[in-house]
C-alpha cells in the first residue's frame, strides 16, 4: 500500500517533468500556464491529462487531433514512479547523514537531483539539448549542498574544494573539446553542466564517472554504427551517457576506482 503510493506519487512528479522537458527545451517557462497540444495548440483537458491512465485510455494520440503522443510521456512519468520506490526503499540510505536537518534534507536532496538528472537524460536524448533551466538550478542546489554540509561541519572543507578543482577542470576539458570541434561534435550545454558533475561527485568520482559516461558513449556509438542507425562523422547527445556515468559513479564509484587500481 505505501509502495503503490510511493510510486503513485512519483508518477505525478513524472508528469510535471515531463512539462519541464518539453518547455525548457522549445525555450518556455515551465510554468507558463495549462499545457497543450503542440499540434493543433488545443489546451488539454485535466481528465486527458491523468498520469500514466490517459496515455492508455486515448490510445497515445491526442484526443482533438488525433496526433500521436510520444512514449516520452509514460516512459518518464513510470521512471520517475520507480525512481522515488528505489528511493524510498534504498536511496533515501546513501550517504545518509545524522541529526537535524541533514537527515531530512540529505535523502530530498538527492531525489531532487535525481530527477533533475531524468530531465537532462531525456531532454538531450530527444532534443539535443540541456537546458540551462535545469542545470542551472542543478549548479546552485548541488553548490548550496556543499557549502551547508561545510557550515555544519559535516564535510571538510578539503573535499569542497577538491569538488570545485574537479569540475571547474571538468569544465576546461569539455570547453577545449567544444571549441577544437567547433560546436559540431560537442554541445555547450555540456560545458555548463560540467560543473555541478564535479560538486556532485568530488574527487575521484569525477574521473570514475566520466570514464564511464565516455566509454558506454564510445560502445553506443560504435553499435549505432555497425546496425546503420548512424553514420561515421555523425555525433550523438553526450548528455545522457553524462547522468548515467555520474549515477553509476554515485553508486559504485569508490568500489570501482579501488578495483581498477587493484588491477595496476
């Protein structure tokens, strides 16, 4: 019963970052009234607009058009259900912190990150894109984190520094990679969320997790290429290999930096 609700709830947050992916990346507030149909820019009605159940009950087509609607919308709004189930289950524990506020905010901390990182996942995914409306706010609360979990002394200030040298060194590596492409093999969007990669994971995990965002980058790309899907020259979004190898790094990544070098 708590689980239903648990993930009922999730798939409700879903539904609004699904409105926070569509309008940040047409360049709209997320906050800029009822949604609509971005076919025939009918406002859609709240029972066409239940999460999960309406997508089923209108066959996924718009219920004035006829348009059909993207799987983006119930695959977000499940992920974003099973995303707050794991959560309450397991990762509301990681990193848990004791005593007031941190035990209450350290667990809505990282599930708000979470989602933040879903958006920019399947904003770049589809679009191409990182809104700066989503990882610019992902900069302050990450920032606004560390400095707190410093004020409180529940983190050295050694490791807040070591945060900002690693994604401001992020931040040079992805800028000299934009600008010797010229833009055409490296978005910028990835330069601008360099920085909150580095105050989320630290040191070492920043190397852990790119390592990993650019090798699955590289075995994706090249099993593009073997089945056609892509062409050589042609690039795709760096973005979600980002969040996967800085969830993967989150996770896993004091493990698999002490195996890699178990290896040496």
């Amino acid at each position: 019963m708590v689980l239903g609700f648990i993930f009922l709830l999730g798939v409700v947050f879903g539904s609004f970052l699904n409105v926070v992916i569509y309008r940040t990346t047409q360049g709209t507030s997320p906050l800029s009234g009822r949604s609509i149909c971005p076919k025939c820019k009918k406002m859609i009605s709240w029972k066409h607009n239940i999460p999960l159940i309406s997508f089923f009950l209108l066959h996924g087509r718009c219920a004035n058009c006829k348009t059909k609607i993207s799987w983006q919308y119930p695959v977000v709004e499940c992920l974003t259900g099973i995303m707050f189930v794991w959560w309450f289950l397991v990762g509301r524990s990681f990193f848990l912190l004791f005593g007031e506020p941190w035990s209450v905010l350290q667990p809505v901390f990282w599930l708000v990150v979470g989602m933040l990182l879903l958006v920019i996942f399947i904003a770049d995914l589809r679009f191409g894109l990182i809104p700066d409306q989503v990882s610019l706010p992902l900069f302050v609360l990450a920032l606004g984190y560390r400095l707190g979990l410093v004020i409180s002394h529940q983190m050295q200030s050694t490791d807040l520094i070591n945060a900002i040298i690693s994604g401001l060194v992020l931040m040079l590596f992805f800028y000299c990679l934009w600008y010797f492409t010229k833009g055409r093999g490296f978005g910028f969007g990835d330069v601008k969320l360099a920085p909150s990669l580095g105050l989320l994971l630290g040191w070492p995990r920043t190397l852990t997790g790119m390592f990993i965002a650019f090798t699955l980058g590289a075995v994706v790309a090249v099993f593009l290429l073997v089945l056609g899907r892509k062409k050589f020259g042609q690039t795709i979004p760096l973005g979600p290999f980002l969040v996967l190898g800085t969830v993967a790094s989150l996770l896993w990544g004091q493990e698999l930096w002490s195996w890699y070098f178990g290896l040496l």
